[in-house]
C-alpha cells in the first residue's frame, strides 16, 4: 500500500501539473481574444496580457475555490469542445469562413455555456425536491405498509442555514414517515460545531412512528479531509445521541416485529478492519427471511452480497449523482461495483442511491438534484 506521506507528494505533484495545463491552454484561450480585441497593439504586449490574464484566471479559480472556479472549468472544457467544432468546421469546409472565425476568436459561445451551466448549477444547489419510490416487497406485513423517509449527504451548511432545514425538516414529517433514515455525511469537515448540533437537533424533531436511525459517512467518522476538525468524534456521537437519534455501526435493529434495519460502517473504514463482511451481519443479526430486511450503507458498494445475503432494501447515497456535470457519466463509466443514482432492481434486492440533500465541496449542482427520499413499502 501506497502511505501516506507519498499520496500526500502524488497529490501535490498532479495538481502542479494539471495547473500547469490549465495556465497553458488559459494562455491560448485568452491570447485569441485580446489579439482579436487589441489588433494594433504589438505583439508582444498582447503575449504579456494574455500570460498575466492566464495566470491570474488559474490561480483565482484556485484561491476562491467555489462558483468561480467550476465556471473557469467549464469555460475552458467547452473552449476545447470548439477548437474540435472549428477545426471540423474548416477541414470540411476546406478554408476558414470569417463569421465563424470571429465567433470562435471570441470565445463568447464557451463563456455563455459556461455562465448559463454556472448559474444554473448555483441555483439547483439551493432547491430540494421530493423523490418518491414505491417498493413492493412480497412480504406478508401490516396491509398499510411502511413509509420511510431517507436523508443522505446533507452537508449541512453548504446550502441551507437551520431556518431552511427546518422547514424541510416540517415538510418530511407532514409525510408521516413510520420512520427516517439518515444515511451519512450530514455533517462534513466543514460544517461548524454550532452547525453540527443544529443539524442532529432538526434532524431529530422529525415526528415518526418508530424514530430516527443513522448511520456514518466517509466525512463524519475518522475521515482525514480536515487537519483541524471542528468538532471531535466524541462530540459527534453525543450530539447524535443525545438527540434521541440510534446509530447503526453493523449492527441492527427490530422495528414493529416486521423489519430487520441494519445499518454499515462505512467503506472507508475498511482499512482498520473494522467493516464487517455482509455474511457475518447476516449471522449477527438472526436475519429472518419473513421479515423486511433493510440494510444501509453509505456508498452504494457490495450490493451484489447484499442481494446474495437476502436483503430486500438497500439504501445509500454518496455520489451526490455526480453533482458537477458530467461527473454521473465518468461514475457510470469508469467506477466499478458502484451505483451513481435512482433504483435498480436486482434477484431479490431494491437497491436505491440518493443524491442527497446537497453536495459537498462546490456550491454547485449541474447534475442530478438535491433530495431527499420517501418509500412506500407495500406488502405482497
């Protein structure tokens, strides 16, 4: 295994190059448009103008690291999109035609996409949408069924402050959830103690029938995103706690006689061995096949054992369904054993990833929405 001190200079050493690029085609970006604008000044003023602009474009999107640099991102992916489009264009056409030559020297079609996706993914940060599912489990149980409300990847503080999480704290429970689900990252690194406690205390006046259960993120427990965190593991665990929210850390627990809950240590906590395999739940928990079987697990991972194992339920999050387009594309492409969002049906599971109430990092979400899930569990 690769430690951590090399991961930490591996790291270093990517990003140096990856803005080194950037500077680079930030150069020749911005050098079309000033020696399109500036025609009669020297040359050599415009290559001084364009590298100073170049690297000041790079390093703001570095330091203010928010709206502003996933608009630079998307201001120069889709300039690389035209520079394809315009050599196209001219193969074909075999010479250059002047109107479209202006257009691309501008750079004006790869700076409105880029706002209009911006301002668009600012604005789909901040709106949460109900989704709904319906899962028909085959199991003999109470002929109103079940309706749970899950909660994953809140974040809190990255698009909402208490009052807002509040009313979406009111409008779940006007649901009348027989129980709700919190499925990791509620809080993060970033999150400010006062923040933290404010989000376990909304969280936790959600009326239902059979209570609040939770279970951690990659973000919340022993995660290594912040050198300084600002709250301690124990002062997480007793704000859960003493919320009257339950922990599940593979374990579970019986609800109304007809559903088994069981909730995972997350993945990222395999390395210390703590993540017990999906087998030994099984044999833990007494799984009864009679029962609804529930199983939680923060990132959407092992659910082939899950549906092996006879679970019926499988609930995660994680993903944010990519958040930044077309992050869902590369975790449905390249991400092996995972699943990136909505439900899918295996043998005999329900598997279903949420995009969770927000996401994290960057204030913004040009994929997918910020949700938060009702399920109506019927009987046979």
């Amino acid at each position: 295994m690769v430690s951590g001190g090399v991961k930490t200079v591996l790291l270093i050493i990517a990003a140096i190059l990856v803005a080194g690029i950037a500077v680079a085609y930030s150069y020749y970006f911005i050098g079309r448009i000033v020696n399109l604008i500036l025609k009669n000044k020297s040359s050599k003023f415009n290559k001084i103008l364009s590298i100073v602009l170049a690297v000041a474009l790079v390093i703001s999107a570095i330091a203010l690291y928010g709206v502003w640099s996933v608009e630079v991102i998307y201001v120069l992916v889709f300039s690389i999109l035209m520079d394809i489009l315009y050599f196209i264009i001219c193969k074909v056409s075999g010479k250059k035609i002047k109107t479209c030559e202006v257009i691309y020297r501008s750079g004006i079609i790869p700076i409105l996409i880029g706002t209009i996706l911006t301002s668009y993914g600012y604005y789909n940060m901040h709106r949460v949408v109900e989704t709904d599912y319906t899962i028909d489990t085959g199991k003999d149980i109470r002929s109103e069924g079940y309706k749970v409300a899950f909660i994953s990847d809140l974040h809190f503080g990255m698009n909402m402050d208490e009052k807002q999480l509040e009313k979406y704290c009111e409008d779940i429970e006007a649901q009348n959830p027989d129980m709700v689900i919190l499925g990791g990252d509620i809080v993060d690194e970033n999150t400010s103690r006062k923040g933290m406690y404010e989000a376990f205390n909304q969280l936790a006046n959600i009326k239902s029938t059979y209570g609040t259960f939770y279970v951690y993120g990659n973000h919340e427990k022993k995660a290594t995103y912040a050198k300084k965190p600002k709250f301690t593991q124990d002062e997480l665990d007793t704000a859960i706690t003493d919320s009257g929210i339950k922990i599940l850390a593979d374990n579970s627990i019986a609800v109304n006689d007809e559903i088994t809950l069981t909730g995972r240590i997350d993945k990222s906590f395999s390395e210390d061995n703590s993540r017990q395999p999906i087998d030994d739940l099984v044999v833990e928990t007494n799984m009864d096949s009679n029962k609804i079987n529930i199983l939680v697990d923060h990132q959407p991972v092992d659910f082939n054992e899950a549906d092996n194992a006879g679970y019926d339920l499988m609930l995660s999050g994680h993903t944010h369904a990519g958040q930044i387009w077309p992050g869902g594309f590369f975790i449905k492409t390249f991400v092996k054993d995972t699943f990136g969002y909505g439900h899918k049906k295996l043998n005999n599971l329900d598997l279903i990833t949420s995009s969770g109430m927000a996401g994290w990092g960057l204030p913004v979400r040009t994929e997918g929405n910020c949700e938060y899930v009702i399920l109506n569990i019927k009987p046979e």
